[in-house]
C-alpha cells in the first residue's frame, strides 16, 4: 500500500505539485494521467523519494519515508520498484546484468543472484535474452527487462512511469498484461503513468487526473466511464468520426450510464418508441466485468423527450447531437 | 648535405631504441599517474556540479577553473613555470623524473575534462535508475556514470596518451631523455638527416599504434560496436 498525504512540491517558486493526497491498495492500478508539464514525472520522483518532496508525507506499508536519512531511504526504497520511460537500461549490461543491479547494489551473493535473475526472466518471458544486451532487442523486450529489475528486491509497490509510451500497439498490449499478471500475482500496488487513455482502459482500476500539479478528479474507472457528466470519464473514450444521418433524422449520443443496459437496447428502443433506430457509430467494450461506452444513433422522430426517457429507462444517458457538426459519410 | 659527424646508419637502432624506451617508460609513469588522478578528479567535478551525486556548485566552479588554466597553458611554460615544484618532488630538473612532474600536472588536467565530458555524456536517466535500484552514491559513480563511459573514457585515453609522447617529446628537448632529445640533439642541433628520419618513423610508428590500440578497446568495450564487428567480418 502507498499513500500520499498533503505531497507538495516547488521547484524555486512554481509550485509543481500541490498538496495531492491519494492512496493505492495491494492489487489495485492507479492510473494517473495529465497533460505534458503536468507533474506527473515529478509525481512519481517524489513518491520514490528520487525528489524530496517540499512537504507532505510519503506512506509506504506504513512507513513514513518523508523523514528517513540517505542510508535509511535506500533500504525503505526497496519497497518500491520503479519503472522508467525509455527502458533506462545499462547498454554495457546485458539483460540478465540490467536485472541483476539491484541485487549487486544489496550485495546479494553473486550464485543467490544469477538463481533469482533467471526466476525474474522467465517471469516476464524472457529467458532466452538473459545474454543480450539492450540493443538486441525489441522496445517491448527492454521494457519487460526493466520491469524484471523493478522486480528484482520483492517490492510491494511498483511506480511506472510513461512505461509504454513510444511502444507499438502490440508491445504495448504486451507490458499492460505483464503488469496487470504482476499485480495478481505479487498483490502489488501499482501507479501507472500515462498520458494515452486506451492504455488507461485496458490497465486501470481507478484514474486520477492531475492537471497543474491538481488532481482535479479521481475515481473508480467504471465509474468515471459511466458517469455521464464526468470530463474525466469521457477523456478516457475515444471518439470517433460516425455517420451522417438521413436529413429527416435526428442524431443522438448515446452513452453507457450503469452495467444493466441490456445488450439489444437498440431493437428495444426502436420497439418502444415504434420508429427505426439506425446505429451511426459506437465505441463499446467490458470493463471490469461492466459495459462502458457510447454510441451516435439517429432517430425518425422529434419527439425528444419520448426518446430521451426510453434511453433512460435502458441505462443510457442521451444528449442530442448538435444538427450542424461534420460528420464523416458511410 | 652530409656532415663528417652523421652517426652511420647502423649505429642508428642503438641510438634510437633505447631513447624509445625512456619515452615508453616517461610516458606509462605519466599515463598511471593521469589514470589514477584524472579517473577519480573527473568523477568528483562532474558529480559536484548541479546534476551531480553531490551537489556543491561554488566547489564545482573553482575545481572547474583549475582544470581549466591547467589545460590552458602550453606545456612548454607549464613545465618552465614549475621547475622550483619539480625540482622540490624529485630533487632535480632534468631526466625523466623531472619530465614525469609536469607531464604529469598536464595531462591530468586535459584527462579529467576527457572524464568529464565523457560522464556528461551517459544519459542522467541512467543515475535515476540506479538510485531507485538502491545503489549509493559511490555505487551510482562506478556503475551508472564509469562503467556507462568506458568506451568514451578509452577514447579519450587514446588521444591523451598521445598528446603525452608529443608532450614527452618537448620534455626531451629540454634534456629530459627519449625520442624528443635524440630529435633535438642529433637531428636539430647537428642536422643529422638519418636520426631525424628515423625518430620521425618511430613517432608514426608508436602514435599509429597506441590509436590502433585504443580504436580496438573502444570497440571491444561497446557491446554495439563489437556486434558490428563481428557482423561485418566474414563468417
Ligand atoms: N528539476 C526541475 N527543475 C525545475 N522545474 C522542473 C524540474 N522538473 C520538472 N520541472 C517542471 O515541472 C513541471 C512538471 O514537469 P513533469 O513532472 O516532467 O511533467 P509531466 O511528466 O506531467 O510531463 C514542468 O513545468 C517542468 O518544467
Ligand atoms: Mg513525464
């Protein structure tokens, strides 16, 4: 478990962090996402201690690691394992020495670590590449070797930073399953930098928005997702181009408000309001066991209200699109 | 033009290969001493500045500063202007011993800016990471900074060990011993063309070799080179 508590940090006189206070659970991903220059690099610093934070606490399985000396923070840091953007391996170090340094840096004996190395490895697949050096391999390769030596010292909480930006879709789709196997696994938990919201969705059980060293919202990821007035919520989906619809039509965004909306809601609603429904586009997936998502359907009646309480009484919560937006043709 | 007083030609090896031995000899003291000093002195300039493992930066200013006037300075007034410091550590001033105190303060001063500038160079990430794999400052230094530059370091070995036997070289003129004082004595002074010749050859011959040398532990120490390497030649 970590927490932070009042975490402030200034850099001479801009304050870069202010006064965030958030806790993540054994097993649970926080996902914390924001814009460029947002603080959160400098979020994951100071929760690692790598930047003494200004003020506020640093809480870890109860331990306050705010006021510890530098012998004292090495140690209390091995609790944390940290995992940067860019891999950060040694290029003189081959795979197996990269995922061998914390273990050097303990002292841990030379025969003890070549046995726990390759354990780490074989944990993240790569124990055929224990004899390459970083650039023998692939983005994805090097980043689970990273994730191997965040491993290393058995840590229980594990910070990545920007872990999978600058990785193609498949490698990237590769690290988030690691992490989230390392999670059930190890019960570790786990804050997940970020800034690209498909990795949040398919990674996250809870999101936080930092924007100007705020969090200006946090909750659950389903929750957000299916809180239709949450702008965190809706960052998190994408929203593609759909098509027009016929001139006599009128358009409506349409969007997951609970787990309960049945699957054939839209032969429902037609039935209901006993005019056609035509479905312009959509973006549904599970989450977490939950339907999230939304989708732009067009309606052959105007009379709003009717369609608005059918969509409600579904679990939908619909907006009418405004007529005059570009929209792409089918 | 000939002169009576030209050493023949086969008395030119017993002149030249025992001078190149004082030269050998001048410029491995010098280059241990340079290695054991500017290795360390590096580390310490480069990690006293903002970035570093020990932030001091007034300190960093004027170590930075010393550096830079030793580097600065030609070596033959460097070694002119120290000859009451040579002469208190070794008792004379002339000889390899009393070549080996200025070649010495020279090639220190360059050597740690080689060390500096080759740290500088090792992506600061690098340091992050070892910190929050729990390594020490010390540890940090050795294995996120040193061992990151080997390649960068032995490069710039290289070309200080050769500015070293051009060093030695000067150093020779002034009575210190080597290749230097042979060129001087034999081929300057008495225009003797064959010395001269030969000393030239022998300098080629031993930079040529000491950049072969370096150019191939740069490669051996860079894994991405070495696989280049190995790629580029023939099965
Ligand atoms: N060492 C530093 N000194 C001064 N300002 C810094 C330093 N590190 C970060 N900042 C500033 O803090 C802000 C947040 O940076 P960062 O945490 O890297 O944001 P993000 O990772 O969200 O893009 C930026 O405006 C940046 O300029
Ligand atoms: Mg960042």
């Amino acid at each position: 478990m970590i927490r932070l508590e009042q975490l402030t940090k200034n850099f001479g006189d801009t304050t870069v962090l202010d006064r965030l206070d958030f806790s993540v659970d054994s097993g649970e991903i926080f996902a914390v996402v924001g814009p460029s220059g947002a603080g959160k690099s400098t979020l994951a610093q100071c929760a690692t201690l790598l930047e003494p934070p200004t003020s506020g606490s640093v809480i870890v399985n109860g331990d306050n690691l705010s006021h510890l000396n530098a012998a004292q923070l090495r140690v209390a840091r091995r609790k944390i394992g940290t995992i940067f953007q860019h891999d950060g391996l040694f290029s003189r170090r081959t795979a197996a020495q990269n995922v061998a340094l914390p273990l050097e840096y303990l002292g841990v004996t030379p025969l003890e670590s070549k046995r726990r190395v390759a354990e780490l490895l074989d944990r993240v697949g790569l124990s055929g590449k224990a004899r390459s050096y970083p650039h023998e391999l692939s983005g994805g390769q090097r980043q689970r070797v990273g994730i191997a030596r965040a491993l290393a010292l058995r840590p229980s909480v594990l910070i990545s930073d920007e872990a999978t930006s600058g990785l193609d879709p498949e490698a990237t789709a590769s690290v988030v399953s690691l992490i989230k196997e390392l999670r059930d696994d190890l019960d570790l938990a786990i804050i997940f930098i970020t800034h690209e919201m498909d990795t949040v969705r398919s990674i996250a059980d809870s999101v936080a928005r930092l924007d100007r060293g705020r969090i200006v919202e946090s909750g659950s990821l389903v929750k957000l997702l299916h809180d239709p007035d949450s702008e965190l919520g809706r960052s998190l989906q994408p929203r593609r181009a759909h098509a027009a619809a016929t001139a006599s039509a009128i358009t409506w965004f349409v969007s997951y408000r609970s787990a309960l909306v049945p699957a054939d809601w839209v032969s429902q609603l037609g039935a209901a309001l006993g005019s056609s429904v035509s479905l312009l586009g959509a973006s549904i997936e599970v989450l977490h066991e939950s339907t999230v998502g939304h989708a732009t359907i067009s309606v052959e009646t105007s009379e709003d209200e009717r369609v608005r309480l059918a969509l409600d009484s579904l679990g939908l919560d619909a907006r009418r699109e405004d007529p005059v937006r570009l929209s792409v043709t089918s | 033009m000939r002169h009576s007083n030209n050493v023949p030609l086969p008395d030119i090896p017993a002149l030249i290969f025992p001078a190149l031995l004082d030269t050998l000899i001048m410029v491995g003291i010098v280059m241990a001493i340079v290695v054991i000093v500017g290795v360390p002195l590096g580390a310490l300039v480069h990690n006293l500045a903002p970035q570093g493992q020990f932030p001091r930066p007034r300190l960093h200013t004027v170590l930075s500063w010393i550096v830079s006037v030793g580097r600065s300075l030609p070596f033959l007034i460097l070694m002119a202007a120290i000859v009451p410091f040579t002469r208190f550590i070794t008792g004379t001033n002339i000889g390899i011993p009393a070549a080996v105190v200025p070649m010495s303060i020279a090639g220190i001063a360059f050597f740690t800016r080689i060390v500096e500038n080759s740290l500088r160079s090792v992506p600061p990430d690098l340091a992050r990471v070892a910190t929050a794999s729990g390594a020490s400052p010390l540890q940090v230094i050795r294995t996120a900074q040193l061992a990151e530059a080997v390649p960068s370091i032995i490069g710039g070995l290289t070309i200080n060990t050769i500015a070293m036997i051009e060093y030695s070289a000067i150093a020779g003129s002034i009575g210190a011993g080597g290749i230097g004082y042979v060129a001087v004595t034999y081929g300057y002074q008495r225009f003797d063309n064959g010395v001269m010749l030969a000393t030239i050859i022998v300098l080629v011959v031993l930079v040529a070799c000491v950049q072969k040398l370096g150019d191939a532990l740069v490669r051996l120490t860079t894994p991405y080179a070495r696989r280049q390497h190995r790629v580029a030649q023939p099965a």
